[in-house]
C-alpha cells in the first residue's frame, strides 16, 4: 500500500460533463503530481502542486483544473468531457519537490466517459 | 526535447532465467533515473533509483539497474526471473537541477513458467 488513497475508483459519465477525482497523499508528502494514462498515450503527466502552490504544467488540457487544499488533498476537475478522456488518472505524491525523491502512487480512477 | 525511450514493447523470459528491461535517455546535465513497476488495475511502484556513485543500483524484489553514462543506458536487470514479476515496467528521468520527471512508454514483461 502507497499511503495515496484516490477516490472514486471507477467513474462512468456522458460527454458534456464534468467530474471530480480526489487524491489524499501519503502522510507527510507536501507534493502532488496528476498523470493521465491510456494505451495510445502512454504515461501523460499533467499537473504537479507542491504545498498548494502549482509547481509544473504538462500535456494538461484547458478544460481540465486542479487545485491542492490546506491540508494538502488535491482534486482534478475535467469538464466538457470527451469520449478521448476515457482513461486511468493517477495521482502521485513525494516527500518534496526535490528531483531525487521517488513517487507514490495511488491505484488510480478508472474514467469511462460513454 | 528531452525524452526516456524503452525500445522494447514487450520481453518474454523463462522462468529461472535472467532478464533484462532496456532503457536509454536523452535528458540534459546528469540525470536522476528511476524504474517503476505496475501491476494490473494497481498504481505504479518505485523499484529504484539512480543518483549518484555506484553504477549498480540494487531495489525491490531482487531486481537491479545498471547504469551506463556512455551509452546514456539504465537498463533494469534480475538474474532469474519469476512468474510473479509480469508486470509493466516503466524508466523514467529528470534533470538533477529540476524539470518534469519523464517517462518512458513501457514495457510489458511476460515470465512463463
């Protein structure tokens, strides 16, 4: 077990709407990293936050948005939602923003937009 | 652009026998090297780094990593395989002075009994 814990683990909706997918890092960890997977794109990252500040930006579309909470919890927001969005969302988080420090994974969200 | 390339999709090993998960890099300055591992419906997991020193890099599992500058290499190794190591096998890199760790496309390790 990572210590990241993500909810829900399987989200089915239409195109058009909009979802949240929630992420709790491990205790202690102040950094939070958003990655998309799917089997034609791979391992995307999309969003990294570090003690509620945005730290990086990756392949993250416009009508996606996360934020990181006082108590360090982060949630992706994907709105107008596509049938292409279907995918696993992962989030991550480390001990700190430092480049050397490994990654913790959750078991994902499976999004299924039909 | 700074890139991490696996150019295998998939490796098919005999159990008992040694494996070896290539990796190459292309990312500026010296970087830090990490292998994951993901087991289906499950997360990826750190196996282990590479920062600094030793070229050989031991991890979790049994499984260790080789670290070649030259060849711009870090390919994952293990000197017998189990069934229970099939898995997707991710190398990922990041700059030693910052940037976005960059991932690899994968490989999918296949150990048949």
């Amino acid at each position: 077990d990572s210590g990241v814990t993500q909810t829900p683990k399987h989200l089915i909706t239409a195109t058009g709407q909009r979802v949240t997918l929630r992420c709790s890092p491990r205790s202690g960890d102040l950094s939070v990293y958003w990655y998309q997977q799917s089997l034609d794109q791979g391992l995307q990252f999309l969003i990294q936050y570090y003690n509620g500040e945005e730290r990086a930006k990756g392949n993250i579309l416009e009508r996606f948005s996360a934020q990181q909470f006082p108590d360090l919890h982060s949630e992706l927001n994907l709105s107008s939602l596509e049938l292409g969005d279907s995918a696993l969302y992962f989030c991550a988080s480390s001990t700190r923003t430092g480049t050397d420090s490994p990654l913790h994974f959750g078991n994902g969200t499976r999004l299924t937009v039909t | 652009a700074q890139s991490v390339a696996q150019p295998e999709d998939q490796v098919n090993v005999a159990e008992g026998n040694p494996l070896t998960v290539k990796c190459t890099y292309s990312v500026s300055g010296n970087p830090y090297l990490f292998w994951y591992v993901q087991y289906p419906n499950r997360g990826l997991q750190f196996l282990l780094k590479y920062i600094t020193g030793d070229n050989l890099v031991k991890g979790s599992y049994g499984f260790e990593a080789e670290f070649n500058k030259s060849q711009t290499s870090f390919h994952l190794k293990k000197p017998s395989a189990l069934v229970s190591d099939s898995a997707l096998y991710f190398c990922a890199a990041i700059a030693n002075q910052g940037g976005k760790l960059i991932f690899g496309q994968g490989t999918e390790l296949s150990v048949k009994p």
